[in-house]
C-alpha cells in the first residue's frame, strides 16, 4: 500500500467526495473536509482518518490554510443550479482560480481537479461555460501546479441525483414523465469507477498534466436511461417526448418551482451529447461498471445496498 498522504478535498461531502473519500480513509490517507455543513454527512465523520471542517471556501485566506502541507488537493465542488446571480462562476471559475493561487503560495503542486464533459468557454450552457473557465484557470496554473481533470458523463450509483431522482419522479406521476431532449446521448458513469480513477491519479504520475474523459460502457439515449431506471425499479414508465420549444418551456417554468428540478440552462446543456472522444478508464488501466452490473443493488425493488454498491 502506498504511503498515507495528507489530502484536503473541496466539495467532499457530496455523492461523489463520499465515494472517493471512503476510498481514501480505506488506503489510511488523512482526509481534511471543509464543508459548509460538517453535521450534514455522517457517513463521513464516522471515519477514522477523515477530518470534516466547516470552512469558507471562498475565501483565499480560508483556502491557504486548508491547503497548507497538503500533499494534494481535490477539488470536487460543483452546482448543477444557479442560486443567485453568478453563482457558477464563482462556484466553478472564480474558485478554481483562487485554490490554483492558494496552491502556489504554499507550494502545494498535486491538484486533482473534477470538470464535465463538455466544459467549454464557448460552451451552449452557462454550467458548461463556467465548468470551461476553471479548466483555464488550473490549465493556466501548470508552472507550479501538478494538475490531473477529470470530465466524466452523468454519474451514477447508491445516492445520486440521477436514476434515484427519476425513479422518484415515475413513481409520483404513475410513470408519466414529459421529457426534453428525451435523444440526448449518455455515458453513464459508475460513481466507484470514477472515485478510482481519482485514486489512480493519486497514485501515478504520468496522469500529470493530463485530462480524462470518464464513460460508462454504454452509450444511451436520455429516454434509454429514464426507462432502463424503470425497469429495474420495477415501476411504469411512459414517456412524453418534448420538442424543443415545450422542453425550453418546462425548463423555463420549472426553474421556478423549489429546488429548480430543471431549468433553461440544464435544457441548453442537454443540447450537447455527453459521451467521450476517447476512453479515460483505458489509459489508466482501469476497468469500468455498465448499468446494469449496478443499478440492480440500489435501485431494485426491496434492495438494500451491497458491498459493491457501496465499496467497490
Ligand atoms: N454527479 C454527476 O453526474 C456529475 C457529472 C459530471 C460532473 N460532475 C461534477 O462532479 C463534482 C461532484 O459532483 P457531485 O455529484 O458529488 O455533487 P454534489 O453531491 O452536489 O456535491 C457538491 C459538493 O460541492 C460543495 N458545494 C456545492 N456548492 C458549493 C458552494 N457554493 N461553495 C462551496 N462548496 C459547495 C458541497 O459541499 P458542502 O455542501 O458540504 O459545503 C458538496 O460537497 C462537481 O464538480 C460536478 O460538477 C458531476
């Protein structure tokens, strides 16, 4: 087993920081947290190596100390909705551009730092835009920073908001379930597979300076996801295609309602497919999880989640 390193990971406490960081703790790694809620996750303050700590992360001086005599740093802090005026931008750019800062002034070099498929400056959404931005700003950063980025599909697994929130939406409206870019294409990503993949790069120095498209084996149709979640949730399912213009409505109406479950600007990023150009998992010598091989442990009726659920 590798040497333990001390790691602060930004945005840790969520599906995708809970799946890496219990791989983490299970390696005997220091983890360090900052949150803006520690009492939110107990599944990780139960572990041993784990340290949750409620921080500004937008803070430079924050930041400085949450880096310092770190090994590595990750950055997983992302929002899929805007609460506010530019609150992409500063959850995604202007973040990013702050830890590369705070790195740099306590010669901190290793950053892990998780994108999206489809960041781009020039992107169609201002998620994806934003997303764009801090790839800049950690690429920009790489004099003094031993950066790896990760750009993964849609993720999935026990917890997320993805297949979990579909099946909870078909099991309300009797599967009736009107759908906006319902022939958008996927790769869905299993969330351990992606957590490994961070820990790969940990581990290996040749990912520096490197980026990562991470896809599940499959590649589907938005409407092939919503109705495979149904068929292993065992629930009915029948779809509504949107066109266009009543999906840019939906989008318009729902970013309304509490909690924004779709907005205008998730329809835009739904415009652009979100499947690889080439396969992450392959050249770092990693195998990945199809759908089926997962969705079964969490999502079948009367299921409890399995070790490979939650583990592996
Ligand atoms: N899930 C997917 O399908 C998917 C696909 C592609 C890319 N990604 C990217 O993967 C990363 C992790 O996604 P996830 O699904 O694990 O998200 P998540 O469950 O929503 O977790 C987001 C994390 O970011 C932190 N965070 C959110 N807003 C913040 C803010 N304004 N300031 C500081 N911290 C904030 C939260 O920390 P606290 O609440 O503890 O403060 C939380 O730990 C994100 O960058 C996301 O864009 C996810």
């Amino acid at each position: 087993m590798a040497a333990p390193m001390n790691i602060c990971v930004l945005g840790g406490t969520g599906f995708v920081g809970t799946a890496l960081i219990n791989r983490l703790a299970q390696q005997g790694h220091w983890v360090r947290v900052p949150t803006r809620d520690a009492a939110l996750n107990q599944a990780l303050q139960v572990l041993p190596t784990v340290r949750l700590q409620r921080a500004n992360v937008h803070d430079p001086r924050v930041l400085d100390r949450l880096v310092e005599g770190a090994d590595a740093v990750i950055n997983l802090v992302g929002i899929l909705n805007e609460r506010g005026r530019n609150t992409f931008q500063r959850a995604h750019a202007d973040l990013a551009a702050k830890l590369m800062a705070a790195l740099k002034a306590g010669q901190v070099r290793r950053v892990l730092h998780m994108s999206a498929l489809g960041a781009d400056v020039n992107g169609p959404s201002r998620y994806l835009r934003s997303k764009g931005a801090a790839e800049e700003h950690v690429r920009a950063a790489s004099p003094h920073a031993d950066f790896t980025i990760f750009r993964p599909s849609v993720i999935f697994g026990p917890g997320d908001s993805l297949t979990n929130r579909f099946a909870a939406l078909l099991r309300l409206s009797h599967g009736w379930l009107p759908l906006a870019r319902a022939h958008a294409r996927f790769a869905p990503v299993y969330v351990g597979d992606v957590a490994d993949a961070f820990v790969q790069a940990l581990h290996d120095r040749a990912t520096i300076g490197q980026t990562y498209e991470l896809c599940g084996p499959q590649v589907m149709t938005l409407e092939q996801l919503v109705r495979t979640t149904a068929a292993v949730a065992a629930l009915p399912c029948r779809i509504v295609r949107l066109a266009d213009e009543f999906g840019r409505l939906q989008g318009a109406i729902m970013q309304c309602l509490p909690g924004k479950p779709f907005t205008l600007d998730n329809f835009r990023s739904l415009t652009l497919d979100s499947v690889c150009a080439e396969n992450g998992f392959a050249r770092l010598g990693l195998e990945r999880h199809g759908m089926m091989d997962v969705l079964p442990t969490y999502l079948a009726p009367n299921t409890a989640a399995t070790p490979l659920a939650l583990g592996s």
